[in-house]
C-alpha cells in the first residue's frame, strides 16, 4: 500500500504522524509529569492514593538502591507484581536508573519463570510475597542475584497492616516460601537515599522494556522495545484518543480504569504511561476476575478511559451488580488483546453507551498498531485503520503485497515496532523485511478506505474440505444468540472432512439447548461452518490477559 487511505477516515485534529522526538526517553516523559502533576493522585489503590510527587520520590529511592546494588546501566530487573502502586514505583526506578524492565507474568509457573529470567539475564527481581514459592523452586538456575519482596500493603499505611494480615492469615494467599538475602520492599525504599542516586544518560535508542511474547508459536521470545519504541506508541495513543478525551470538562481529571494486568503490554503503554504523560489518574485493579469486587471498586470513582479485553467487556457488561457504577463519564472503551465479538460490543454500547473501539498491535509494536475511530458510534468488526505515523499492508507467504480484497499477512511499520527479538538474531530476521515491516502472523484484509479486519491467525485456521473457516467469524455469529455469554471455536481431526470445527459455549441462560445452536448455525452459516461438536462449559479457558486458550480446546478432545 503505497498511500495511505486511512487519513480520510481520521477524525478532525488527529495528526497524519506524530514527533517521535519529543522525548529523548520514558524517563525525560516521565520526570517532566513528577514536576508538572506533582500534586495530582497518580494511582488508586484500595481506597488509598497514590500522588505523582510519591511515585516521584519512592521510584528515586528505589533507583539509588538499585545502584547501589552495583546494578549498571543496561542490566535487566524483572517485576512480577499484579496491579499495585508497587508496580510503576518499580517501573520508574528501574528505566531512571538506566536499567531495563523484564515483566513477568505472576501467575507463571517455576519452569516459565525460570525460562524468563536465564532468557532475559535477570540480575535481580522486584516480586510480590505471594510468588515467593514460584521463585524460590527455580532461583537457584538461574541469574537473579537480587531479590525485592514486596507485600500487598506496603503503599497503604496503618491501613497496610490490615491488608496484609488479610491476604496472609485469612485468606492465605501467601504460601511458604524460603528466599534468603531478600529485602523487603519498604525497607529498600529506606536504604535508598535519594541523595546515592546518580541519573545516567538515557539514549532514545537504549532498551527500556523486554516485552515477552506469549509463547504460542513455541519458546517465549523477548520483545525488544526501546525507550523510543514506547514513548512513540503513548504519544500515537494520545493523538487518537484526544477527539473525545479533550471533552472531558475543565478542571477533571483524566481517569482510566487499570483493570488489565501492567506486566501485559497494552496496560503497560495506554495505562501506564499514557496516563503519565497526560497527568492522569489509573484506577489500579489487582484481580479483575473478581467481577463482584471490580464493579465496587469503580463505583467510587468517575472515570473517562476503559482499555480491556472481550472476555472483560462481557463479563461487567451481564453481572448482575453492573448498573451499580456511573458508566455516563465513559468517554473511550479500547477492546485489544483479541477479537471484540459484536454481541458483547452491542451490549456495551446499549449499557454504557459508550461504543467499545477495536484496536490491535502486539508486544512487538509497543502494543498499539491500529483502532477504531474513538468517535465513531457502532461496532465496524475491524481493528480499524493504522495509528499516525504507522504503515499497515497485507503480504503473501512469497512477501509480495496482496491485491485489495485479497487476505494476507499484516504487515506493520512504524516508529513503534520493536528493535527485534531479545538475542535472537534468527527469529528477528524471520518477522522483519528489508523495507523495516514486522510481519504479525495475522492474517487479515483491507478495504479501499484502508479499514483492516482480521480474518485470523494462521495457525488458528480450520480447513474442512479443502475450504478455509475462520473462527472468529463462528464466535462472532453464535455470540449474538440469545443465552450465549461466551464461546469458541477450534478445529479437530474428522476423518471425512480432514478437520471438523468443535463449538465450545458458555451459557448464559441455563434454558439453552444444542440443537438451538444447531439450528441457529444452520440459519447463518454455509454447511462447511458448522460446528460438528457443540461443548458445554462452565467458563472458558484463557490467559491471565483474558485471551481464549484454543490450543487448550483443541487438545481437551
């Protein structure tokens, strides 16, 4: 694609290209909103918060300690954490200290993380005490030298020790664990005087964050993002957002909503950070899956800004505590992580009536690539046009640029796409092209108005007969039945037809039967679409993130 036929479609204000430029690093951003947002409530807590100057002076205390650790610039340090104010107090040390940030999934198990850290060369890791048995059975292999231990309460006060004696005694979510030599977080905070803290110089070209990829095509790869790579994508997410985050009244807050986990990418960039550069509130939430405990949490607050995934969108959107939140300040709900399902978008926007904008990228652009006008008002079933300053086209397994109307692989080029795979030459050389595009392993189409929808990956694709089903097109139909809360879609081995498709479904209405999903398919779906094997399940399997584990299905036969 030549020229971009994308900018028509861009809502009025929103730049063509964005200044990459305009900070030399995430700290230069950063340090400029501790100075200009000092007094504002930077993080929500359980009640507690959390302003820009404490994030300021914690992160600088944390940064010296690291220092004085004989950590030097360019050394990894790893933060296995849910959403807590721990989090970016760690983020913020670790980048203004010159090092880099390795997030790691909490819920890995030993043999995952263990990989994470020989992978990454983690020399020391910022981690909560609830994982301290997952590191204790692999820390020996690997490594870490330096272990912070933090607790759920550190950043609450007297009120901590109530949390933590909750999280330990009553609800027993710490379990045993052995970490010698580890240092408890407050007590680094203390050990690190502000005074011992020594700023080195930060190119935009040094790493700021090894990103690692989920795994589904085999090992689990470090993304390599540049401090460059994540300030791009806060100032593309800005840009799009501003139409309708720039109508929020004088003298409000901007306020997102952090329900997604921050070591995931998208929470990374378009909470964190954006938030940050904005001067915005995050709304911390440690375990989204506690729909129940979620829902009271948002009914303090009036927020403007909802990043999630579809299985969060749905699940709020049919519990029954929903209207118990004030959805009317809502300005952009941003699906990503997955397809958005156009039953849970119509549901969203009858309930909230704010519609939910599909965006896409990956951990290797930082993630952002492409969205939805934040104005637009009904559910298109694409992931919307390339974010300014980013190129999109659509290959053939040859390279070559596919005809328009023809599927391929989306390819991505903009100042947002990672430096290449974490010591990995071969796997790096294998996405990239010689014209600088990451090649997704999305397979997708593209429309005259440059409007891109994801017709699936390509290893998720079913072939019955010879002909090719997507299931995203099966999830997306059987979703706006009736009694249907969730569902998806897999191939498995029929001798007739070489694959078959296997339907697994979450009820909503318990009246549900097979035989109406049967008949529904048949209504909507050519004969070679239609499921085989319709699976009834309690929930579906997916990652701590919310994507749907199809590999899981697959395998459950």
């Amino acid at each position: 694609m030549t020229d971009r036929p994308w900018l028509s479609s861009y809502p009025a204000g929103v730049p063509a290209d964005i200044d990459a430029t305009a900070y030399g690093s995430l700290v230069a951003l950063m340090e400029e909103s501790f100075g200009r947002f000092a007094d504002r409530v930077a993080y929500s807590f359980m009640g507690k918060d959390v302003t820009y100057a404490k994030v300021d002076r914690d992160s600088r205390k944390l940064a010296a300690y690291l220092q004085g650790l004989g950590l030097t610039k360019g050394d990894r340090v790893a933060i296995m954490m849910p959403n807590c104010p721990q989090y970016p107090i760690a983020v913020a040390a670790i980048l203004r200290a010159g090092l880099v940030v390795v997030n790691v999934n909490p819920l890995y198990t030993p043999r995952e993380l263990e990989h994470q850290l020989k992978d990454s060369g983690a020399k020391a890791i910022i981690i909560i005490e609830n994982f301290g048995a997952t590191l204790q059975k692999c820390i020996e292999a690997t490594p870490v030298k330096h272990v912070v231990l933090a607790a759920m309460g550190d950043c609450l006060g007297l009120k901590g020790l109530l949390v933590n004696f909750v999280v330990r005694d009553v609800k027993k979510l710490v379990p045993h664990y052995q970490l010698p030599g580890a240092v408890r977080f407050n007590d680094a905070l203390s050990k690190g005087a502000p005074g011992k803290f020594i700023a080195p110089t930060i190119s935009p070209d040094d790493v700021a964050v090894l990103q690692y990829t989920g795994g589904t095509t085999g090992v689990s790869k470090g993304a390599v993002l540049l401090h460059r790579n994540v300030v791009a994508n806060v100032l593309q997410s800005e840009a799009w957002n501003a139409p309708v985050m720039d109508k929020i009244p004088a003298g409000e807050q901007p306020t997102s909503v952090c329900a997604l986990p921050l070591y995931h990418i998208f929470a990374f960039t378009v909470n964190m950070m954006l938030c940050m550069r904005t001067g915005g509130k995050s709304i911390l939430i440690p375990n989204p899956r506690d729909l129940a405990a979620t829902l009271k949490e948002l009914s303090r607050h009036t927020f403007h800004s909802f990043p999630a995934v579809n299985t969060l969108f749905a699940g709020l959107a049919n519990h029954p505590d929903f209207d118990t939140v004030n959805w009317k300040n809502l300005k952009v709900s941003v699906g990503g992580g997955t397809a958005v399902q156009s039953g849970v978008a119509k549901l969203w926007l009858t309930k909230t009536g704010c519609p939910i904008c599909e965006g896409y990228g990956l951990s290797e652009t930082s993630p952002s690539a492409s969205c939805n006008p934040v104005t637009s008002k009904e559910y298109t079933g694409t992931i919307g046009v390339p974010l300014p300053g980013t190129w999109m086209k659509l290959l053939d397994d040859q390279g070559n640029e596919v005809p328009l109307g023809q599927a391929g692989e989306i390819a991505i080029k903009g100042p947002q796409v990672m430096a290449g795979y974490w010591q990995r030459p071969d796997e790096t050389a294998r996405v990239m092209t010689a014209d600088g595009y990451f090649k997704s392993g999305d397979i997708g189409v593209v429309d005259e108005r440059g409007y891109f929808k994801i017709v699936d990956r390509k290893k998720d694709m079913i072939i019955v007969s010879g002909f090719n089903v997507y299931p995203n097109e099966i999830e997306d139909v059987v979703s706006q039945m009736e009694g249907v809360a969730e569902c998806a879609a897999v191939g498995v081995p029929d001798q007739k037809t070489g694959e078959g498709i296997k339907l697994v479904v979450v009820k909503k209405s318990e009246s549900l039967t097979e035989q109406q999903i049967r008949d529904y398919c048949r209504a909507n779906l050519t004969g070679y679409k239609q499921p085989r094997i319709i699976e009834f399940r309690a929930e579906l399997p997916k990652t701590p993130v919310g994507k749907v584990l199809r590999r899981e299905l697959r395998d459950a036969r």
